[in-house]
C-alpha cells in the first residue's frame, strides 16, 4: 500500500523546516538534533525532534569515563523518570549514551529581591515533591534553573537535572573518599565533605538557600580561587548576610545553617516561610539564639570554655568562691555574645558595602566599612573592601595602608597579589615583583603576566622568562599571547647593557 502524495505532503508540512532540512550526521536513533543548548561536565545538551511522536525534546549526552558513575546516572534518570510534577523537567527515557527529557523553551532565573522569592517559593514546593517521592536533587543551583515567562509577567520555574549531578574526584584534606557530587559554591558543607551518606532532603534545602542567596546578591555565599578554596569555604566559613531584608535575609541564612538540624524541616516549611514574606506575615525563621550564639564563640575558643569550666568547679568548694566564679563566668559569657553579635553586624555591613560597590556607590561603600573599623580597627575584610574603594579612586598609597594592615592581620595570597598591583600602579617595579611573587601561581593567568612585566621591568628578565615558559606549560591554549609576552621580554633583554 503506498502513501498518498498529498497525505505525506501535509504531514511533511507539520515538521519544522529545520528538521526536514537536517542533514544525516544529525540523526540519533530516531531523534534529529538540530541546536546545541549548552555543554559542560556532564556533557552537552542538544534540542531535538522526535520523529516519532513529532515533539520536540533535549537529549542529554552523557560524559563519563566511570562506568560505577553512568550505572548511578542510569539508576537515578530511571527514579526521576517516575515523576510528574508542573516545575520539575519530566524525563522520557533513558538510553545507554543520553537521556531523553522535556524540552523547555526558557530563560535564566533572575528578578526582584520579591521575584525571587517567588520563584525559590516554586521550587521548593517542587522539590519537596520529589523528596515525597524519595528523590533528592543533589545540584540545586541557578543553571539547573529556567524561567518560562507567563502573560501575567510572573513567569513559571522550572527545575533541570534532578538526580543527574556529576561526581566530582576532588583531593581535600577534609574528605575520606575525596568524591564529590554537585557545584561546590551551591552545596552544603556535608556535601562538599564528600560524605554521600550525610546527603539528603536537608541538603536541598541548603542548596535552595544558596540560589536564593545568588539570585539577591549576584553571587554564591561563598566563591574561592578554585573549587578546593571554595569547598574549604563551604565546610569552615559562616555566609554574609544577603543584606537585601531583614526577614528574607534570616529565611535565606536559615537554609544555609551547616547544622542541617537547625535549617528548615522540609523544603515544604521554607515555601511556607517564603510565602509569609511574600505576604508581609510573621516569618517563622528567627535570628540565632543567645545561648547559640555563646556556645558557637566558646567552641571557636576552647581556652575560654576551659576556664569557665573550671572556674565553675572552684566554685563548688567555697561559696565565697563559687559567686566570684558565677560573676566571672557571666561576665564572659557576656563578652562572648556580645563579640559575636559585634561579627554578625560587621559580616552584614561588609555585605552591604560589597553591593554598594557593585552599584558604584563609592562613598556609600565608605560610610559602611569606616563604621565596621570604628568598632574593629583589625577587620581584614572591612580593610579589603576599603583598599578596593580607595584603588577605585586612584589613591594607591592609601590603598597600600590598608592592604598591608589585612595582610599583617592573617597573610593572604590573594591580598599580596593586590599589594603587588598597587605598587604596579605606582610603577615601583621591584616591590611589585616581590608581593606578586607570593600569589601569582594562585591567581589568574592576566596576574603572572603582570608579574614577568614587573620582573623584566626590574631587569630580572631570566626570572621573567622562566615565568613566561612556566604559564606556557600550564596554559597551552593561551600560547599566542604568552609567546607574544616572551618575544617582548627577549626584546628588552637585548635592549638592556
């Protein structure tokens, strides 16, 4: 029986063109790939026509040279594959090298400090549902994220890859097995430990936290010079506050608590909490507790809960003894909270400056950072952020004061290399060659650079060039412009008696 010529006509006609004119080498089984949407660790994501159910879908390539790793992509694509949720991307199927998922026509997430409450609101009810279902996404972050605009401008959210996370090898001294599953700047501090058996629906929570967290402030809560640096940060550092609302700002730092007992009990109760703030209601997140606040400073300094303790058993022998003991110990707990409190407003005005810098407001910046030094003149952030404000306005030598006060307070690779771009600035070539020194393998490519100018600009141009190869040898694929940066320093090597 042959097929009507004006039957295979109209159904030719229901196919998009850029399918009918795709070419052989873009057909996969029956799907025909005609735009790739992104790639990365995982590998890379293609829009594609299904030919037959004449839909389009995405085809997610899998990249991996661990077969434990892609049977626990498979596992996991097959559980998420059995759920069915309005903000969560349904899977279809799962083929041994991709996996066939709902296509979505979206944008990045972004918007108001409001929107994106909403938004975070969304995805927790999402995610909650799929915590119903026994499933945890692992790698909540905004990439995993797209906003389906709506005619009443609010927009829907969509949630990618759940279960879908690469398995990261990353060599810690924190970590036993040293696998690490997720983003590092989006996931909890029992995740970055590379402890998979710590993971669960408390480590999403953790993670919409964080996107929230990015979506107010542009940035994750914590970003270090590379993924060890920033997993470091995860586990031992406490975040800013977003600086954006009082309430929405607890709400955010609840989720992001590294005792995942003290985040939310579900991610149900934080979309209950968004929505009070969305609705100006009572929220239920609540600053950190006195006695919290006390029992974290005495952990930080152990000399100081030994000695209370032992104070206290001295008071047990002599009433006369025990009362200058309990005088003595209120008058430290007392100094601890309040210290504690005393970090707590300076890490939330350091926060605010960073933004205040962020929108140019140079003097505002100011105002928050003196206010911060007025209380603790030793505040190697407060001073950072200064030495930046101060660089903007041209003011070098100040600048200097304040980088060399930071860097005298815990000496920072990252605050060397600053120092050594002042005095750059200030054309003293061999000071700036000497702070480059301690930080430029740590920093960018643009850094070591600048150190092998300054250092043939002082005449070490043997030192410069060993710089020059170095870089070459890591950074192949920046060869044209560091050969460029070698011919110039031979150059002026021949020029100099």
């Amino acid at each position: 029986m042959t097929e009507d010529p004006a039957d295979a006509s109209a159904s030719k006609s229901s196919i998009p063109d850029e399918v009918n004119d795709a070419l052989p080498s873009q057909h996969v089984d029956h799907f025909i790939r005609v735009k790739k949407l992104g790639a990365g660790g995982m590998g890379e994501v293609w829009k594609a026509w299904d030919t037959h159910l004449n839909r389009w879908v995405a085809l997610k390539f899998i990249k991996t040279d661990d077969p434990d790793d892609l049977k626990r992509l498979h596992r996991e694509a097959r559980a998420v594959a059995r759920l069915s949720h309005p903000n969560i991307v349904q899977v279809y199927d799962v083929r041994e090298a991709y996996i066939v998922l709902q296509y979505v026509e979206g944008v990045p997430v972004s918007g108001t400090p409001r929107g994106a409450a909403r938004l975070i609101r969304d995805a927790a009810q999402a995610v909650h549902y799929a915590h119903t279902q026994g499933v945890v996404h692992r790698d909540l972050k905004p990439g995993n994220m797209l906003l389906d605009p709506l005619p009443d401008g609010r927009g829907k959210v969509w949630i990618l890859d759940f279960g879908l996370a690469k398995q990261e090898k990353v060599k810690t001294s924190f970590s036993v097995s040293g696998a690490v599953v997720g983003t590092p700047a989006y996931m909890p501090p029992e995740q970055a430990d590379g402890k998979p058996d710590k993971v669960g629906p408390h480590s999403d929570i953790y993670a919409l936290g964080a996107t929230l967290y990015d979506l107010l402030t542009g940035r994750p809560p914590f970003r270090g010079a590379g993924v060890y640096d920033t997993l470091k940060k995860v586990i031992e550092e406490d975040p800013v506050p977003p600086g954006i609302d009082g309430d929405l700002d607890l709400i955010v730092l609840k989720c992001l608590q590294k005792d995942p007992s003290r985040r939310y009990r579900s991610a149900a109760a934080l979309a209950d909490d968004l929505d009070r703030w969305l609705k100006k209601e009572p929220i239920e997140a609540r600053p950190p507790s006195l006695v919290y606040l006390l029992w974290k400073a005495l952990r930080r300094n152990w000399l100081v809960a030994s000695s209370v303790l032992a104070v206290g058993l001295t008071g047990l022998v002599a009433a006369g003894v025990f009362w200058r003991a309990k005088a003595e110990k209120d008058r430290i707990e007392r100094e601890a909270v309040e210290k504690e409190l005393s970090r707590l407003r300076a890490l939330e005005w350091i926060g605010k400056a960073r933004d205040a810098i962020g929108k140019r407001d140079l003097a505002g910046t100011m105002v928050l950072v003196d206010r911060v030094l007025e209380k603790d003149p030793q505040n190697e952030e407060a001073l950072s952020v200064k030495a930046v404000v101060l660089s903007e306005l041209g003011e070098w030598d100040k600048s200097l004061e304040c980088l060399h006060a930071s860097y005298g307070i815990r000496p920072d690779p990252r605050v060397a290399v600053n120092i050594g771009k002042c005095y750059y600035k200030l054309k003293k070539w061999p000071q700036a060659a000497e702070w480059l020194s301690k930080g430029w393998r740590d920093n960018t490519l643009d850094t070591g650079m600048l150190y092998a100018e300054v250092l043939s600009r002082s005449g070490r141009h043997d030192e410069a060039e060993a710089v020059v190869r170095e870089m070459l040898a890591d950074r192949p694929d920046r060869r044209g412009i560091l050969e460029s940066l070698l011919r110039t320093i031979e150059a002026e090597k021949r020029r100099t008696p």
